[in-house]
C-alpha cells in the first residue's frame, strides 16, 4: 500500500455508498482486507503506509484492535444501508506492516468481529502476512485455532548483503523453522521474494530460490525492487552510496525464477505469482485482478464495492480520532465510469494466466492483438482461442502490452 492517496472527491462523513453499488451483488464475491500499519523496523526500500514507534508518537499500539473493530462495525452499517442482502466474507487478508506484531488475541479478535459483521463462507481464505522473525510456534498455532488457514512470510532473500541492502533483520536460517511452525500449525505457507535488490547476483537469487523451494511452499510471489522516491534507498541511490538496480539484470532474473519454479512444479498464474495447483493460488490477491468487492479496514486501506471506491486517512492518529467521533474515516473515493472500469480491467486481467477475452477489447485494442503476436508479447495459440495470454517476453513487458491494447 503506498504511502501516497490519491487526489479525487471527498467521502461523505456517514460513509453512505449510492445504490448503484447494489448491481450484481450476488455475482461478487466479498472480502476484507485489514492494515495493521505497526513495523519493528522500517526498511530503507518501503513506501508502504507503516509507522515504528518512535514514529507514532501519541498512538498506541494496544488500542488498534478496538479502532479497527470499529471501522468494521461502521462497514456493516454502511452496506445494510445500501439495502444489499448480507454477503459472507470470501478471503480476509491481514497486511501491513507486520499485523503478528500485534498480540495473537488481537488478530483472532479482528477475525471473529468480520465473522460476527458478515459471516465467512465455509471455504474461506484467511492470510496473515508475517516476518520470520514475528511469530513462533504457539503464536502460529494460535492463530490457526482463530481460523486462520494461510499464512505468507517475507522472506526476500536467503542471502545476508541482500537483506542488509534491503534492511529486513531476520535471519534466512529461521525460514525453515518458522515454515515448518506453520505446517505443523495447519496453516498453508506463501513465501514473498523480492529480485533486483543492488549488487545481487544471478547466484545470491539462485540461492533464495534454492532455501524457498526447499521448503516446499504451497505458493510463492517474487516481485522485481522499485525504488520508491523519498525512501531512504531512493536517497542512498541518489547519493551514490548504493548502486541502482540494473533493470536488465532484474530481467534475467525474474527468468531466472520463472524457469526454476516451473521445474518444481509451480505455474505462474499472476505476472509475480506462482503457485503448486489452482487451489493454493492467493484468492483474495485474485478479487483485486478480477474487479471484486472488498472492505479496507485501517489506515490508508482501500475499499472497492460495486465500482466505488475509496480509501482511509493515512496516519493512525486521524484514523482513531475520526472512529472516535464516529465520522467515516474515507479521505477520499471515486466511482468509477464505464471507460475507467474497462481499462483498470484490461490492465489487471492480462497479467493473469487465463488472459483476458479478446472480445472484451474495443475495436482497436483487438486489431492491436496481431501486432503483439508478431512482436512475441502474446501467445498466438489463446489468441485464436479468443484469449489475450502474455508469453514470458509479454510478462516483462506487460505494461507496453496494456499501453497497445488501450491506444
């Protein structure tokens, strides 16, 4: 989530959404997302919307829980209001910042308040995000007692100057052990991987990929480094003390894990997402992709429900005061029209293995498809299937495709 908002219009204080979000409601699935905005440490390369103590003077970690159970109770106000019958949760995904630095009563309190608001379907996808270094044994089995059933450690890397690079402060030794907690817990494992961190080499990336599937994950994300500007290593970058990611290089390398994890068994399914089989892909990551409906709880969170959407004040502070007011804590929200809701599905979709139906495409997008069969972006097979699939050339370029097929 980064740490930017963007500018649009402002969101009503009682947080009503329009009745036009009504249409299709049966046909979505829904699904929460919650923002624990708490780390230990910040990491040089971060944009997200996280605070460490020091950093959040006058708010207190121990009162998130209860503000957060407000805001969830505010979102089941707010969609009866709309007159929609009541939807059980499909996926809920705690992310952040690190939500296991928050107390394990506190995540399994969140859980069961989205389960009392709107109930959760019999499959349910529950994830927790986590660092190696955040959890143990009891806290994992903990929190698969609550319900949940998935959990995805930041791993990064298996390397030690590439974590330094990146400022995580676990060690690459515990991966293994906190895996095999989250086995013996229950819980299914997804390992995130971060490629193209400065000075790492095609070997240091062998060796994450190595200690990652050694574990045997049931699904792993490995996403390319982006210098974020105003973080600490855009600032070390711009001061030549820490050279800039080679773009080239970051390519060679998201090949490099492409042809790795297809040997072992994983298939991309996602341009940054692969996964043992269709069962262990990330549910709740796909209803971002497909256009579903989803409520962000906390600070700076996004929302989207029946194409509008909206998002929270960012700093933790405006967070708890306007729940303590009772004033929806939405900064700002849009709805989106016809031609915004194509495009955003154009550009999501065709980072998906399924692709995107040609027939979804306006008269130009599909004659553009032929060039990009010749230029080896898209799979000329879907094509004559009536899909847009990306070739792996078509992955690493996947946002010249999407510029060609939105002309």
């Amino acid at each position: 989530m980064p740490s930017a908002l963007p500018l649009a219009d402002p969101a009503p204080a009682d947080g009503l959404l329009p009745g036009s979000v009504n249409d299709g409601w049966d046909a979505r699935d829904f699904g929460v997302y919650v923002h624990v905005p708490f780390c230990r440490v910040r990491c040089g390369y971060c944009d997200f919307n996280t605070y460490t103590a020091s950093e959040i003077r006058g708010v207190r970690q121990s009162d998130y829980a209860g503000q957060a159970l407000a805001e969830i109770a505010m979102a089941r106000g707010v969609l009866e209001a709309t007159g929609a019958p009541r939807r059980p949760v499909s996926t809920v995904f705690f992310g952040g910042g690190t939500p296991t630095l928050l107390p394990v009563a506190d995540l399994a309190g969140l859980l069961a308040g989205i389960r009392d608001a709107w109930g959760l379907a019999p499959d349910a996808e529950v994830t927790t995000e986590a660092n190696p270094d955040s959890v143990d044994a009891g806290s994992l089995a903990a929190l698969a007692e609550a319900g949940f059933t998935r959990v995805s450690f930041g791993m990064q890397s298996a390397v030690p100057h590439v974590l330094a690079t990146l400022e995580r402060t676990h060690d690459p030794d515990r991966i293994p052990q906190v895996v095999a907690w989250a086995r013996a817990a229950g819980l299914q494992v997804s390992l995130d991987l971060i490629y193209g961190t400065p000075a790492e080499t095609t070997g240091d990336w062998q060796r994450s990929l190595d200690l990652a599937l050694a574990q045997q994950p049931d699904h792993l994300s490995a996403y390319a480094l982006i210098v974020e500007p105003g973080t600490k290593l855009a600032r070390q970058i711009a001061r030549g003390e820490v050279p800039a990611p080679d773009d080239d290089l970051a390519a060679d390398l998201y090949e490099q894990a492409d042809a790795v994890l297809a040997t072992a068994g994983y298939a991309w399914y996602e341009v940054s997402n692969w996964a043992r089989d269709t069962v262990h892909r990330s549910r709740h990551n796909l209803s971002y992709w497909t256009g579903e409906d989803w409520w962000g709880v906390g600070p700076g969170a996004h929302s989207h429900v029946g194409g509008v959407r909206w998002w929270n004040v960012k700093h933790p502070a405006a967070y708890a005061q306007r729940l303590a007011e009772r004033v929806s804590p939405a900064a700002g929200r849009e709805t989106l029209d016809t031609a915004t809701r194509h495009t955003e599905s154009v550009l999501l979709r065709v980072r998906l293995a399924e692709g995107l139906p040609t027939a979804e495409l306006d008269d130009a997008g599909r004659t553009a498809v032929a060039g990009l069969i010749a230029d080896g972006l898209v799979e000329g097979r879907s094509a004559l299937a009536g899909r847009v699939v990306l070739t792996l050339r078509g992955r690493l370029l996947a946002d010249a495709v999407v510029r060609r097929l939105l002309p």
